[in-house]
C-alpha cells in the first residue's frame, strides 16, 4: 500500500514505523528538513520537505497513485486542508486527519465529503481518555480493549498468587471459574534482566503469579475474568481517589471526564504553570482540586495525603518527569501509577519498574489506523505489547465455495501458529467497512468462544488474537473471498 503521512512529529514518526515495518511504501511530508533526513536514515521511507496544504507538494509526495493519506501534523487546519486537496485534486482514496477540536470532531457535515472530506478523525488524546477512563471502571486490568461495538472486550491483567485460575493450567479453566465463558489467547512471562517472553496457549500451559494474561470475553463476563485472575476474595476496591500530574490537554480531558455527575470521584491535579492552573480552574466543576506545583516534589504529595491515592495520572508533555513523579508516588503508597510516555525507548526501559503502566499516545491511535491498512473487511485493530502484537476483529464473507473459513469448524481451519481464535461475534447487521455499528438488544448478538466443531457463519465477526506482526498477512489471505476457491 501506498502511504502518505504528514507530519513528522511525535505521531507521525510512529506511524510510521509501524506501517514501514508491514512493507509498506511510505513517503513523510514535514516543513523540518533535518526531521525529515534523520527519519529516512532510521526507516525505509522517503521525506518530501514543504507544507502538506499546497498541490505541488502533494503531488511530490505521490498523491497521484496514493492509496492513503494520514494527516498528523500539530495543526488541526493544515490536516483539515490537506485531506481536502488530497480529495479534490488528487482524489486520493482514504484520508485520516488528526484533529483535536471537539467541535470540528463532532460536525459531520464539516467532515464530510462536501466539507473537507476526512474519512476518519483521530484524537491521541481523546484515545488516551477512553483507555484511562476503562481503568477506573476495571481497576484491576492493565487494558480493556473493545471489539463488535464494545460487546466483546479483550482484557489485559497480571496474575495474583490466590487468584481462582492462578497455579493452574489453562485447562482447568471451567472446573476452576465455573460458568464463565472467556478464551486465553496469550501469556507473556516476566523475567528478570530479559523482555518479558510469549508463552503459547495450551490446555497444558500452566498461569504463574506475575504472568500477563490477555483474555478475550463477553462485555458482562469483565469482572468474572478479572476475579478469576487477580482477585483471590470477594471484595474488590473501586477506583475513589485520582491524582493527576500535568493540566495540558490530555490531564484536561481526562479531569473533565473524570468528573461527570455519573461517577463519585474525588480528583485532584497538579500543574507547575500558574496560568494554567487558573485555566483549570475555571474550566473544571468546583469539585475537581486544582494544585499549582510540581508532582515530583515529594513534601507536595505528602501534604496531599498521596498514599491514598488509587490512581495516580502522569499526564504531562515531559517523559522524564511523569517517570520520577510515578515512581515517587507509587513509593510513598499511590495503589496504582500510570505513565505517559511518548519515547519508544523510554517505554522499554519501564519494564520491571515500580510503574504500573506505561502508556504511549502513538501506540493509543495506532490501531484505529491499522483497521484502513489492513485487507479484507476489518472492523477493529488493537495494536498490542508496543506493536509487537495485535487483536484483529474481521468479518468473515462469502460461502463454503469462495471462502476458506465460512462453513467449516474451526478446527478445520489453519490460522497460523501461535495465532489463536478468540471469540465470535455473530447476529450483527451487515454494515458497510469502518461504518459504526446500530445499537441492538443483547438477545440478538451472540458471543461465543469457539471450539473446535464451532462452525464459522458468513458475516461473523470473528476476533482473532496475533502474537506476532509477521503473521498477519496470513490471516488476511485466509479470510479473503476468491471466486475460484472450491
């Protein structure tokens, strides 16, 4: 596929990365020069220097013959003005814009093909709330990521000693949680001084204390999964008390979330810029504490009692200090620490810390565009484990003649090793690619954990967990529709 990205910055480069990796042909477009010649030294891609906007740097770029345009640059208007041209003039088939204005997000006819013709909108920031806000509903999950219209979820989470499931094998699943319903597609095991290592899913493949285990389910058996795992009593600690460090734009959007009628939360945010904090303020319900000082000065935290807190936020635009002000929270008594941290190097090294999780803004975005990457009729793309792995929700098409999956059990059918089927999604409308999916009654939707002699129907959604990025394409070519296949 042919890929034009602008905006070399933070995002972009990421982007980037990922898609170069997948053998695509990548082309960057960014006013810095010099960003530009240290990205084609580390990647396999080509820089075009000059303003996204403007037709004659398009068409350097290749937007004659592009197949998609990701527009990520810092400015909403030039992503907005660049998809239009690329669409106008160049009739470029797919274009994604990055846009952090709600209110342009949430006018359709401004989007639209008569307004400035953007296909989809992407908010780091927006994805990164919906990610946080998904913690302080499962306190104890790393991650829940969500596929068929949140009706099926994958959930990320570190086994407990005492913990139902924990000591035993994957086998002894439904004798150990008895009535839940939930498919095991991956375990990475923690070691000391090495990357954590995959452990493939067996009936014999035995759960350890510390190990992270990636769960896919039904939406309502979350919390059954996470007892199973994590919780070895009946009590379980909601989230009451959140600290966030850092007011700019991502803090902003998660304190106002946070705060909503619907949740009882107390929140409290610290931010060292003295404007800021009465910007806060004022844009925040009275409820939400505004503090003007710096999250790694340890007598602040103490002075706000931070060993109470049950989640504590790093938010702000500098990796270094989200880094030490988690790492000081969390030994002083902070349950739980979350960390944004935008270098992929640094998320690496967090490996084995005291840091609960380290969270990217790219790698939160990078799979809302994978899903226009990817072949076939993709309806969601997690992309996992700092895009090592992905969760892929596609829709199985055709019939037992065209297709190599619909009509048969699924132990028929040969998805690559290690790769696993995690659960299907069947009763939903058939809608066209990346349209959003109606609401329905639960009744109507089924999610089933497949086994072997479960049958594969056309228009299953049928969610698909890849340890290895290698693998995808293998995947795709299975559930692609031939005319000539018998």
């Amino acid at each position: 596929m042919k890929i034009i990205i602008l905006g070399a910055g933070r995002i972009g480069e990421s982007v980037a990365e990922s898609l170069v990796s997948e053998r695509n042909d990548i082309t960057v477009i960014d006013t810095d020069a010099e960003r530009l010649r240290q990205l084609e030294d580390r990647f396999d891609l080509r820089g075009v220097v000059g303003n996204g906007v403007e037709p004659l740097v398009l068409e350097e770029a290749g937007a004659r013959d592009a197949d998609l345009l990701v527009a990520c640059a810092a400015n909403d208007e030039t992503n907005l003005v660049c998809c239009k041209v690329a669409h106008h003039l160049f009739q470029v088939p797919t274009r994604i814009a990055r846009v952090r204005s709600p209110a342009i997000q949430s006018d359709a006819n401004l989007l639209g093909r008569d307004g400035f013709a953007v296909d989809r909108v992407i908010c780091p920031e927006d994805s990164l709330t919906r990610y946080i806000l998904k913690l302080v509903d499962y306190p104890e999950a790393l991650q829940v990521r969500e596929f068929a219209g949140g009706r099926a979820c994958l959930v990320s989470v570190r086994a407990v000693a005492g913990a139902p499931l924990v000591q035993h094998s994957i086998a002894e699943l439904r004798e150990c949680v008895p009535g839940t319903d939930m498919r095991i597609v991956a375990i990475y095991r923690r070691l000391t001084d090495e990357p954590d290592r995959f452990i493939v899913c067996e009936g014999h493949t035995r759960i350890e204390p510390g190990d992270e285990v990636f769960v896919l389910s039904a939406r309502e058996d979350i919390p059954k999964v996470l007892h199973a795992l994590h919780r070895h009593d009946e009590t379980r600690r909601p989230v009451r008390r959140i600290m966030i460090a850092g007011g700019g734009r991502v803090g902003l959007r998660v304190a106002r979330q946070l705060s909503g009628p619907d949740r009882d939360l107390l929140v409290k945010v610290i931010e060292r810029r003295p404007d800021q904090c009465v910007a806060l303020a004022s844009g925040l319900p009275s409820d939400v504490l505004v503090l003007q000082g710096d999250a790694t000065d340890e007598d602040l935290l103490a002075e706000e009692s931070v060993e109470h807190i049950d989640l504590f936020l790093a938010l702000t635009s500098d990796d270094e200090d989200n880094i030490m002000s988690c790492l000081l929270a969390k030994r002083m008594g902070a349950r739980r620490v979350l960390a944004l941290i935008n270098r992929r190097s640094y998320a690496e090294l967090m490996h084995g810390t005291q840091i609960d999780i380290a969270l990217s803004p790219a790698q939160a975005v990078l799979g809302e565009l994978l899903a226009y990457v990817r072949r076939g009729d993709v309806q969601a793309v997690h992309s996992l484990r700092r895009g090592v792995a992905e969760a892929l929700e596609i829709v199985a098409h055709g019939d037992r003649k065209t297709s190599r999956v619909v009509g048969r059990p699924v132990g028929e059918i040969k998805l690559p090793r290690e790769a696993h089927f995690g659960l299907i999604v069947r009763g939903l409308p058939d809608v066209e690619e990346g349209a959003t999916l109606p609401e329905m009654a639960p009744e109507d939707v089924q999610v089933i954990v497949p086994h072997a002699e479960t049958v594969v129907e056309s228009n299953d959604h049928v969610i698909i967990f890849i340890p290895r990025k290698r693998l995808v394409r293998d995947v795709e070519k299975l559930f692609a529709v031939s005319a000539t296949f018998f």
